[in-house]
C-alpha cells in the first residue's frame, strides 16, 4: 500500500502535459484556466491536466482493494466506513449529517450557481455555454470547478465596482512570500498566540525551490509533536495565498495548543476542525476593516462595496461546497464496492452533476480517470473534512464576533486583536482530540451542533440580491 501511494502521489505531482508547444506543470495550467478568457485554450488546459490521470487507475484500483483488507481487518465493512467512524457517531448517520448540513445550503449555492451560468452565457454565448442545464466546468477559472473567485471579473456585478484589488495593494506595499507569513503569524499573535519558533522560519519552505520538483500544494507540518512546526508552500504573491498562509498557520498553531495532550490526544476534535481553524482565521483576513487595521487599506469601503465583497467570497466558500462533499461521495461508493474501475469515471461525473451541477467540457475518454487529477485521491486524504471546515468556519466566526461584542454585519467583522476571543478559541484548541467533538464545539461556541445557518447569516443580503438578478432565469440543471 505503502508504495502503491508512493507511486500515485509522485505521479500526480510530476504529472507535465503538451499545451501550446511546450511541456507544462498542474501550476502552469492553473494560471491558464484563472486569466485566459478563451474557451478553446481553457478546454486544451483542462484536458491535458486531466489527461495526467489515466495511468493512475490501475494502480488506484489495487489500493481500493488492499485498503479494503486492512479496514476489514479492524472491523469495518470498508475503508469509506472506517473513515466516517472518525465522527463520534455511527458511520451511516454521519452520512445522514452531511446530508442535513447540504440541504441547508443547496438552496443558497443554486441561486449562486444560477447567476454565474447566465453571466458565463453573456460572455462566451449559447454554443460555449447554455442559458440553462449545467456549467462547463472548465469556464469557472479553477481546475475541479471548486472555487469559482478566478472568474469574478467575469461575473461582478453590474454598476458596482470594488475600490481595492488585493492582489495590487499587497505588490504596491512591498509584501514578498517571507512578509506574507509574516503577517499571517501576526494575525494570531494578536489573538494573543506566542511566536512561531525561530526553526519554523528555517525549517519551512515558502518559496518553491529552483533546484528540484516539489509538491507545491500547500500544507501544514508537525514534525515532532513539540515544536518544530513548519510549512511547505510555493507562495506567491496574491490574495489567494494571503488568505492560504493564514490557513495553514491555523494547522500549526492547533498542533501546537494540543502538544501537551497525551499521544492519543493529539489531533483535532474531528478532521473538520483542523481545516476551520485556518479558515476561521482567513475569514477575518479576507474583510476590509482587517486589511485597513493592518495598514493594507487606507480607509475600509462602504456598505455599497458589499455585494461585491460577498460575492468574491460566496464564489470560494460556497461554489467549494458540493465539491467538497461529493469527493468523498465518490470514494464511499468506490469503497463499497458500488462503483468498480471500469465505472469509476462515469461515477465521478454523475456525482459532479447532481451536486455541482457541471459537466466536463467534450467527451471524456474511455481510460479517462478524471478524479484521480485532484491531489486529495492519489494523495489518499479524505476529503468531508474541507465540506466541514467550510461550515464550522463560520460558525466559530458568529460566535467569536458575539464574544467581541461585534454589533455591525457578520461579513465586516475582524477578530484581530481581540484577546479575549484568542484565549477562549486556545482553550477549544488545548482540548486536542480527548473528548467527542460536540463538547469541544460548546467550549468555544456554546453549540453541540454543526450548523450551517452561520452560513446563511454572513451572506444574507448577497443571498437576497441574487434573488433579484435571478428572476426570468430557469434556475437548476
């Protein structure tokens, strides 16, 4: 198992295709389907970055098979079992969980879903993508379809312009990749966190190197349960690795709280925390009243820059959703033997479908093996997790904006430099893994339950307003 993980996980990161004459990295792709506005060169992209994939089936297939083993050997029907048994409850009703929390934002990501195809239809007309049925998942500015912020430029709304650019305020203010993380590690001494160690600031790796191939998706390392925390990133300059690093810190900040828990302990209260912690951080990270209180802006927008500041976000956060939870979809079915390699494909974009309501951009292949083209199935990492984080996110936001006594609109609201809110959230992280995940939820948010409507209370007015631009449409697919 072991190499047959080694073998797929080195695949995917060396993984080069032919576009446009020359050989190209998964990197190089990514910036061609965030900045060209030309479907034929998205498709070239996208195609060839999936074309990567197919040699991964066999041996992706024989994983399935082994890891199977090794679950039934501990008791589990399948290794899908095993990893939904990581949630204090019974497999299946974790299942049932994640259903209830998608059924409470599927009606806010179809409105979003609704207003993007009609944008994307104004822009490159019926024969590239329908007014109605499902979006070209190549035309959305990311390789999965998972985060749509690439494309705002394309879909902003009408009449309102944004008066600040991230990505140019932090080029104009000098920022180079060691001040971002700088600045991310700022964020949570603010909180009231202690420095990272000197060995994090030698020991990371933030730029990429110029001597060797790396894995340049971004993590988070603990590498000896005490101290020596790192991470590993090809950082670069822009908004999207702004809000990544104060991600990532998240991660090592966390290692850190639950260090003195005993061995066992030592983990996040469910994997969905390890993600949120970072996110929870990036949500005040991403406001403009953070941005001027560390000198980014001059002077914070005013409510008429809402909208669009919702919707940049809404394009992240809740376009990211089905994604993040049908991956894991796939996998169970994979797991339980419903789905068998020569269906694995269809499987995949069937799921994409009826969650993300995309389809790819031709005709796939016969050897096509499309999910094999996002790290996190080679990589072997479950993948509910981010679908979680993206929920608790914003409910450790609500509540640590109640803790501050934060009066104005949830989507304006920074915790920077709030103390009191640093030592309570500390004292959530302290607890490690060493009780069921809903009582460390109540430490810090006074809730036992994962709700999403802290989703729908930061992005009520967006949600409202895309009502209004979605009427005439036929929204669905």
């Amino acid at each position: 198992m072991s190499n047959l993980l080694t073998k797929l996980d080195s695949t995917y990161s060396t993984g080069k295709f032919t576009f446009q004459g020359k050989q190209i990295t998964l990197n190089d792709a990514e910036d061609v389907l965030a900045k060209s506005r030309n479907p034929a060169e998205l498709k070239a992209a996208w195609e060839g970055w999936h074309s990567v994939a197919p040699p991964m089936k066999p041996d992706y297939a024989r994983f399935v098979a082994l890891s199977n083993e090794g679950a039934k050997g501990l008791g589990y029907k399948d290794t899908g079992a095993l990893w939904r048994s990581n949630y204090d409850m019974e497999p299946d009703a974790f299942a049932a969980e994640t259903d209830r929390l998608w059924k409470q934002v599927e009606p806010f990501y179809k409105n979003l879903h609704c207003y993007v195809r009609a944008r994307l239809n104004e822009q490159y007309g019926d024969a590239v993508q329908p007014k109605t049925g499902p979006i070209r998942a190549d035309l959305l500015g990311n390789m999965w379809g998972q985060q749509w912020g690439n494309i705002y430029d394309v879909v902003q709304p009408k009449g309102i312009t944004s008066s600040y650019d991230l990505d140019k305020l932090l080029e104009a203010k000098g920022y180079d990749p060691v001040k971002m993380v700088k600045t991310g590690e700022n964020f949570y001494s603010s909180l009231g966190f202690a420095p990272l160690p000197q060995t994090f600031w030698e020991r990371s790796l933030i730029v990429r190197p110029q001597d060797r191939e790396v894995v340049c998706h971004a993590s988070a390392w603990d590498i000896d349960d005490k101290d020596d925390i790192r991470i590993k990133m090809c950082t670069k300059v822009n908004a999207d690795d702004f809000r990544t690093i104060h991600h990532e810190l998240g991660h090592n900040y966390y290692q850190r709280a639950y260090k003195n828990q005993p061995a066992l302990f030592r983990n996040s209260a469910n994997d969905g925390f390890h993600e949120a912690i970072g996110d929870f951080a990036a949500l005040s990270a991403s406001t403009p009243t953070y941005l001027q209180q560390i000198g980014l802006l001059d002077k914070a927008p005013g409510a008429e820059e809402d909208i669009p500041f919702l919707l940049k976000t809404a394009l992240d956060k809740i376009a990211f959703l089905p994604f993040g939870l049908l991956v894991d979809r796939w996998r169970w079915q994979v797991f339980s033997g419903e789905v068998g390699p020569e269906t694995y494909n269809d499987a995949w974009w069937k799921l994409r479908l009826q969650y993300q309501g995309l389809t790819a951009p031709g005709p796939r292949p016969a050897d096509a093996f499309d999910p094999g083209a996002k790290y996190h199935v080679p990589g072997n990492t479950p993948y509910t997790r981010y679908f979680l984080a993206h929920i608790y996110q914003f409910q450790f936001h609500r509540a640590a904006c109640k803790q501050a006594g934060w009066k104005g609109p949830l989507h304006r609201c920074s915790v920077y430099d709030q103390k009191e809110v640093g030592r309570r959230f500390n004292a959530m992280m302290e607890l490690g893994q060493s009780q069921p995940w809903p009582e460390t939820l109540k430490t810090f948010t006074g809730e036992t339950r994962t709700d999403a409507s802290a989703v729908a209370d930061y992005f009520k007015p967006l949600n409202t307003w895309l009502v209004t631009q979605n009427r005439g449409q036929t929204c669905g697919w």
